[in-house]
C-alpha cells in the first residue's frame, strides 16, 4: 500500500519542519546549559571588566594567571597566602595555590561546546533540507506545499551559521592577538 503524493509530500515536510524545530531546541538548550554551567562555576564571584579581574565574596581579588592559547581559556587566579588565610577557603576552594576561575576568551558558538552542539543542529537542518528536496523530486507537483518548508530551513541555515558570518575573516589565533584586535 503506497501513500498519495500528497501525504507523503506532507510527512517528509512535517519531519522537516520537526527537524529543523530540533536544531533549534538542541541550540537553545546547549547554549542554557553552557550559561548555567558558568554562573555555578562563578557563584558568589563578580567580574569587574574595567579592570579584567573577579573580586570573590570576601571582596579579594583574583587577577590574570596563566592564558591558555590551546583552551582558549583565561586563568583568574586569588593570591595563596590570602586565600590560606580566608575564613570562607574550606566552602570556596581546596587548594593551597589560591582559588582559580577560568574565563573563555570565546564567545558561545565559538567555544569547543558551542562548535560541537552547533554542528549537530546544523546537520539536522541539512537533514531537513535533504527531506525537501527528495519530496520535491518525487512529487513535483506538491511544490506549493513543499516552499514554506524550504523558506523554514533556509532561514535555520541563515540563523544557525550566524556566527560563521559575524566573524572577522583575520580570527585571532592567540589570546594576545586578541587584547591588540581592534574588535
């Protein structure tokens, strides 16, 4: 028993549709999590941008340690003989060299995580885009059906590679270039 054109044209545009809604959410929910998990590893920590340092809930201050060009990773790091002699180091931290936080030199979608969740959502867009386009070869005549779903994914394709646009064409390979990057 085979499906008319048209519902089957219908299905493969539904899972299109469903699809691209799931890059989306996988996106979305990637990027939540990536917040989350930096709010919780800087709880109680305020960072103060005009002097690039955290003051932590004690109100000392945790300055530039070590930079990571692999990680892509800035090291804040507290002085040790003030956080050995903090009241608060045995629920801040354990080590005797000092609390350390680390802060990404990149944005989201440039972060390890953000490149690795960006591309499965955008290979579920092009998973979509495949379903389009096999509904559109097999059923040409369900074409009006089939350009809202093509309009959909391509406007994923344009939102989710955003960030492959916005990016200068000279990307800063170090960190230092990054501090002398009139961006």
């Amino acid at each position: 028993m085979s499906l008319g054109p048209a519902v089957e044209t219908i299905l493969m545009g539904g899972y299109a549709i469903a699809l691209t809604v799931g890059a989306f959410g996988l996106d979305l929910l990637a990027r939540h999590v990536h917040r989350r998990a930096d709010r919780h590893r800087t709880a109680g920590f305020r960072y103060l941008p005009e002097h690039d340092c955290w003051v932590c809930p004690a109100n000392q201050q945790l300055w530039p340690h070590t930079v990571d060009d692999q990680a892509r990773l800035i090291r804040y790091r507290g002085r040790p003989a003030v956080c050995n002699a903090c009241p608060e180091k045995y629920d801040c931290t354990t080590s005797s060299s000092g609390r350390e936080i680390t802060k990404a030199v990149d944005p989201w979608p440039h972060s390890e995580a953000g490149r690795f969740h960006r591309g499965i959502a955008l290979v579920l867009v092009v998973l979509a885009a495949l379903f389009v386009v096999i509904a559109a070869v097999r059923h040409p005549g369900d074409l009006p059906v089939l350009i809202p779903v093509a309009v959909l994914w391509a406007g994923a394709g344009w939102v989710l590679t955003g960030h492959f646009r916005h990016t200068p064409a000279e990307f800063p390979a170090t960190v230092a270039d990054i501090e002398r990057s009139p961006w």
